[in-house]
C-alpha cells in the first residue's frame, strides 16, 4: 500500500482528494500548510510520494519542494496547479516537481499519473554495474550515481532520464520519446517536463550546466548523452 503525503490547502479539495486515494489502495496523510509537510516529512513516516499544491498560506508550494529536494529526500513530487499554460508550472519543475497536473483535475488521470511516478521509483533489473562515462560511474544494478568517486543523488525520474539517455551513447531521443519512456505519459508536447529535468540532471552531473559535456541538445530534435 504506497503512502502518499497529499499538501493542499482547500479543506474541501483536500478531503475529496483523500477520498479518491484512499478508495484506490493508497495510505494518505495530509497537509494544510508547507511547514505542516515538510513537519511530517522530517519525522520519516514513510512517505512515498507528495501531491503537492502550489499555491499555498505561508510557504509556497515552491519553497516546500525546494526545501524537499535540498535535504536530499528523492522521494516522486507531482504539483497540483490552477494554470497549466503560464511559469507556474515552469519554476515548480524547475524547484524539482517530478510531474504536474492542472486543477481541477479528474481522480483517473491524478491515479494515473500517481501510479506512473511510483513506477519511476522503482527498482530497474540490471546486471551492469560500474558503467564509466568520462568520471560518471553509473551502476545500473545498484542505482547509483557517482562523479569523480563523489555520490549524486538524484530523485527517481532524473535517475530514469540518465538511464534512458546513457543506455544509447550517441543516440538522439526526441522530447516526446523521453516523455513516453520516462514519464509514460499518453499526451505529448509538453516538453517543458523534459527540459526542467535535464536542467537540474545537469546542474548534478555537469561542471558548468551551461556548457553540458554529458547530455547535450540537439537542436531541433532533442537531446543526445555521450561525453565530450
């Protein structure tokens, strides 16, 4: 029974939420604030994955996922937004959301995309280990990343993004291969869930993200990984 840590503010919102959840199998603790979750979080209850609000009282869902990621937890984030089409959406990727979804939002796709991030987080089977790229050990077996003898951690669907790009050297991988292999999503063109996660892979694995030696664009096409 995966544990799911659902923060919104909307007691409403919130309760119907849980609901939903709770009917699909899953354990629910629930948030009404930022400082509330990130409470919880800090106790270890086990939390497997966070639906998390944007806007919310006090500390905003922003803050809350960039704390969240700045203490290390991996753990799958999926924000939950009133508008899909402006930098909200933008930034709360870019402060390590995993996934989002705009509200009002049905309980299938939210089950959906829940179930999609859980599988992210999953173990890959693999016999390879010590896989070496230019002093970028990864060991797909263990799941484990490491630069320079330096671990880097990474949350589930950056680890995803690197095996699936390191897996083919050289190989270019359009925005909307990522996002069925990766995210497994049925919509495509919304390649901003690709670009924010290979901005913060980057920004783990490069010596300067700006001038990538890993994972390099391909204008026009997508992205390509193979060390320069």
């Amino acid at each position: 029974m995966p544990h799911v840590l659902l923060i919104e503010d909307d007691a409403s919102v919130r309760d119907g939420m849980e609901l939903v959840l709770r009917r699909h199998g899953y354990e629910v603790s629930v948030a009404a604030t930022g400082e509330q979750a990130l409470a919880l979080l800090a106790r270890g209850t086990g939390v497997e994955l966070a639906v998390l609000d944007l806007m919310l009282p006090g500390m905003d869902g922003f803050e809350v996922c960039r704390r969240v990621r700045a203490s290390g937890a991996t753990l799958p984030v999926i924000m939950l937004t009133a508008r899909g089409d402006d930098r909200d959406v933008v930034d709360g990727l870019e402060a390590g959301a995993d996934d989002y979804v705009v509200k009002p939002v049905t309980a299938p796709v939210l089950e959906a995309r829940i179930r999609a991030a859980l599988r992210r987080a999953e173990p890959v089977a693999s016999a390879v280990r010590g896989e070496e790229h230019a002093g970028l050990v990864i060991d797909r077996a263990g799941l484990t990343v490491t630069r320079r003898g330096a671990p880097v951690p990474l949350p589930p669907t950056e680890l995803r993004l690197l095996l699936e790009l390191s897996a083919s050297p050289g190989r270019v991988f359009s925005r909307e291969q990522l996002l069925k292999s990766v995210w497994e999503h049925d919509f495509l063109g919304d390649s901003r869930l690709v670009d924010a996660a290979v901005g913060r892979l980057r920004a783990k694995i490069e010596d300067v993200a700006a001038k990538p030696r890993y994972i390099q664009t391909v204008r026009g096409f997508g992205y390509r990984f193979g060390p320069v």
